[in-house]
C-alpha cells in the first residue's frame, strides 16, 4: 500500500488533488496523512519518494516564469508531447538512489494551478461576454496549450514511482472519441424570414462573388416556406450527423437549450415546440443523447439555472427519454469559475464539457482526462465531473478568431490534438455545431475526424 504524506496546510485542496492524480488518473490505492513535514512524501515498502510542495508552500501564490526541463537527460522514459516540458512549479530534476527518490518538479501543486483552473479566480481580465480569455492563461502566453501538461507531469510522476516501485500497477484506461453538438440555431434562419434571406444573399454575393453560389440559398428558403423542412440545412444537418455517426461506431450528444435567457443570444425555439419534440424523440430513438446547454445568462444565476435544468428534466420526462447521466456544455462557453461548477452540481448535473476557449483549441485545463471538479470558493470537491472541450470548430476554423480557415491546415491542426489524446490514453473531445456544416468540405473533414 502507498502512503502518502502531506503537510498539514491547504488540506481540503491537497486532499483532493491527490484523489484526482493518485486516484482518478492513476489508479492508485493509497493511505493519506496530513503532518509538519515541508515536503511532500510517498512511501511503500522500505523506499520514499520526495516531492516539491513549491506552490502550496507558497500560499498558492501563482507561477512565475517557468524553468524549461528535457527529460532525456533524466534517464526516466516517459510519454510527453515534446521532449522538453515547462515545469510550472518547483524545479526540474529527478534523482533516484536505490530506496529514496526526489522528484524536483512540483506535481501536485502544478495540477491544481490547471485542474482547478486557479489562475482564472485570481484574474480579473474577462473578454466581451465575460469570459477568462485564452491569451490571459499561463498557457497561451508561454505556448503550452496545445499540450496536455498535467497529463504529461503525471506520466513523470509514474516513470519515477515505476523505477523505486517496479511491481506498482496502474490503472489501464481507453481514449474515447467524445463528439457532441451544441444545438444552438436548429434553424437556419435564411429559411424563416426575408430579411434573414436577403441579409444571407448579400454576405455570400461578397464573399462568392458568384450569382449562381446564391440559387440553393433562395431555393432553400422557397422548400421550407412550401413545407419541406429538410431543406433546412441547418436541420438537415442534425439528421446527418446522426447518419455518419452510426456509420462510424459514435454515439453524439446533442445539447439543448431549454429556455431563452438572452433575446439576442438565445435564438434556439422552445422545447414545447413540436418540432424540437420530435427531435429528442428522434435523438433517443437513434440512440444518441440529449445533452444540457444552459442559455446565456445562466452560468453565474442560480434561479434561471435551475429553471432551466427543470425545463429540459419536463420535456425528457414527458417524452419518455432516461439516461443514465445528464451533462452538457455552457452557451458561449460562458463560466464563471467561483459560480458555475456549483450550479452544475447544486443541480445534479452528471458532468459539464465546457472547459475550453472559444477562440482557439486546446488544453484550458491540461488535461484531456475526465476529473472529478473543485469548488474554489466553497473549498471543497464536487461531485460533478468535467470533461474538458478539447476542439470546438469554430476555434480552428474562424480566422476572425485567430483560426485556420477551412481547408488541410486545419485538418492537419485538429488531428493533431485527436492524436495527442491517444497517445495519453484520453478522450478526444469534439464539438461540431450543425450550423457549420452547410459547406461540403466541412463535412468531409467532420466525416475524417469522427472516424
């Protein structure tokens, strides 16, 4: 049995990282004791291992500039997304002399800085819509985003409890594919109105520069006004989705929103209309799931939250739709991380998918497993799973948002990420919204990365 020893500080906050690294990520069985050690030291069998307590020992004050550390001069054989890695607290260097061992890199702090996201409640900077921005996280500004770090640091912990412990076993786990889509306009709304049309018409005559690029457009609009709903494309593309999914072996969660809390953001109709009836219906008879996309302004009010929660529970109900778990995504990515967790489990939310930028791919959390979440202000673990956003299109695909545009690159891009998840064994977390599938060239691309 592993024993684990802590100093007696911050002991909420280290009782739970230590759950989610030993436990969660790991596997691990281990004893836990809380003492006037300065450091941080696991035992078993006659040997030790000591680790940095750099960023608890600190007042968790945070990171300053990282010290660069290539772990082939270490001897240890580890996986990692680049040779070198940033060590965001405590040193590098790792030191193994038959029964002790010193581990420099400060593991534990280090995945509590990003698993529980404490750079953004210590950050004041917020975009437009309130959003921690992606260029205000350590991540960004020093050029690791695109790598799951706290994964990375847990494989060095590993390689070193492996050469003191050579019979210690872990946990083995299987990367999924984890695709979704945020149901944010069901309609197109070229197809609903002539000032929605002709607004359309005139982006794509700029952009097109083409008169013969604007027939499906009208002609699209003229099916739907006649009753032909599935010229929609919007609505045609939820069907589709669920066609290449099935053919691919993937099970999609469609999230929803239930109420409109936004007049100008939450544009998806209610849930009593019939036509979104028949699509919950439709999306639990194919055996995909209904998800939760709280509206705009839910993610920091309680009440509309809850009411919200209460509409999609109604409507699931009475369409005769249980799952085992409800999760989903927050509209806009919106989170406030002193509020939001907690509305999710005040609510009996199974697990949330929001933890990503808006603006560019990427590692929010460093990590591309699912972990139990932490409740910063109230100080304690939740029982709320998240499961970190890894892409979402528009990310990669909007040069408006520093992304790719639509083409190999970007391709190339988000394979990369599907890519680095296998290699660390995690789940590769794929939002795709049914109104950025109109372009046939999109849609190859989707069919590849759902493969």
């Amino acid at each position: 049995m592993l024993h684990l020893a802590l100093p007696a500080n911050w002991i909420p906050e280290r009782r739970w990282i230590a759950d989610v690294v030993l436990g969660q990520f790991l596997g691990l069985e281990y004893t836990l004791a809380f003492g006037p050690a300065e450091t941080v030291r696991m035992s078993s069998a006659g040997k030790t291992l000591a680790l940095s307590d750099a960023f608890f020992a600190a007042g968790m004050e945070a990171t300053g500039a990282p010290r660069y550390w290539n772990l082939a001069e270490s001897g240890l054989e580890v996986r990692l997304s680049e040779p070198t890695i940033p060590v965001l607290s405590g040193e590098p260097g790792v030191t193994i002399d038959g029964t002790h061992a010193t581990l420099m890199l400060d593991v534990f702090g280090s995945a509590f800085f990003m698993l529980a996201r404490h750079e953004e409640m210590t950050s004041t900077r917020r975009d437009p819509h309130d959003r921690f921005p992606a260029m205000a996280s350590l991540a960004a500004r020093l050029g690791f985003l695109c790598r799951p770090i706290v994964d990375e640091y847990v494989e060095i912990l590993w390689a070193t409890m492996s050469r003191l412990w050579p019979g210690l076993e872990r946990k083995s786990r299987a990367g999924r594919t984890l695709v979704s889509c945020d149901v944010d306009l069901p309609f197109d709304p070229a197809c609903a109105s002539v000032f929605r049309l002709g607004k359309r018409l005139l982006g794509r005559a700029y952009r097109q520069r083409s008169l013969s690029a604007l027939i499906p457009t009208v002609g699209n609009y003229w099916e739907v006004k006649r009753g032909n709903q599935m010229r929609d494309p919007y609505w045609h593309a939820l069907s589709w989705i669920m066609d290449v999914n099935e053919k691919a072996g993937n099970q999609v969660t469609f999230n929803f929103i239930p109420a409109p809390t936004d007049s100008s953001m939450d544009l998806a109709p209610s849930l009593d209309d019939p036509r979104m009836r028949w699509l919950l219906r439709t999306v639990h008879a194919r055996g995909h799931l209904v998800g939760i996309h709280p509206g705009y302004n839910t993610y920091r009010h309680p009440t509309v939250f809850a009411r919200s929660v209460a509409t999609l529970r109604r409507a699931m109900e009475q369409e005769g739709i249980d799952q085992e778990e409800l999760g989903g995504r927050q509209h806009y990515l919106r989170w406030d991380v002193a509020q939001t967790a907690r509305l999710w489990d005040e609510n009996a939310l199974s697990y949330d998918s929001t933890l990503s930028y808006p603006t560019v791919a990427g590692f929010r959390t460093g990590t591309c497993q699912e972990y139990t979440m932490y409740d910063l202000a109230g100080r304690r673990p939740l029982g709320l799973k998240q499961r970190p956003l890894v892409v979402m299109e528009n990310a990669v695909l909007d040069k408006e948002n520093m992304g790719l545009g639509h083409g190999a690159r970007a391709l190339a891009a988000i394979e990369h990420y599907k890519q680095i998840c296998r290699r660390f064994d995690g789940n590769f977390t794929l939002l795709w919204h049914n109104s950025s599938l109109s372009d046939e060239a999109d849609k190859a691309m989707y069919c590849e990365l759902i493969k």
